[in-house]
C-alpha cells in the first residue's frame, strides 16, 4: 500500500498526539474515500450528462439571479 506525507497545522499535531489511542490513518484514510465516491459519482454524472458548457453557464446564471433576489429582499 502506498504511503502518504502530509502537513498539518501545529495546533491539530496537537491535538493528534494527545488523542494518540485513535488510529488516525485510519480516520484520514475513510475521510479520503468519502470524498473519492463523491468525485466518481460527479464523474459519473458529467460522463452522462448532455449539457454543453453554455448550457451550464446558462442555468448557473439563473441559479444565482434567483438567489439575489430571493436573499436580497
């Protein structure tokens, strides 16, 4: 299985080290794959989809007009 390094701020090192009874690879590993299975099923959904990208600009216009107006009154 491949290794993975990362950076986090002192303040959660902290943390981490004093709850060192929980496997935090593991917590970070499950954390990974929830957000993986939410790209595959956006792939998926864009892999099927028959917008074109002006129709998307289109709807995202009309999304955000209806917003203003909804929480600017």
């Amino acid at each position: 299985m491949p290794n993975v390094t990362l950076s986090i701020p002192n303040e959660l090192h902290f943390i981490l080290k004093k709850h060192s009874e929980i496997k935090w690879s593991e917590v970070a590993r499950r954390a990974m794959w929830e957000q993986a299975r939410k790209l595959q099923m956006m792939d998926s959904l864009v892999e099927q989809s028959t917008f074109t990208h002006e129709d998307v600009e289109v709807l995202d216009h009309k999304i955000k007009a209806g917003l203003r107006k909804r929480f600017s009154a």
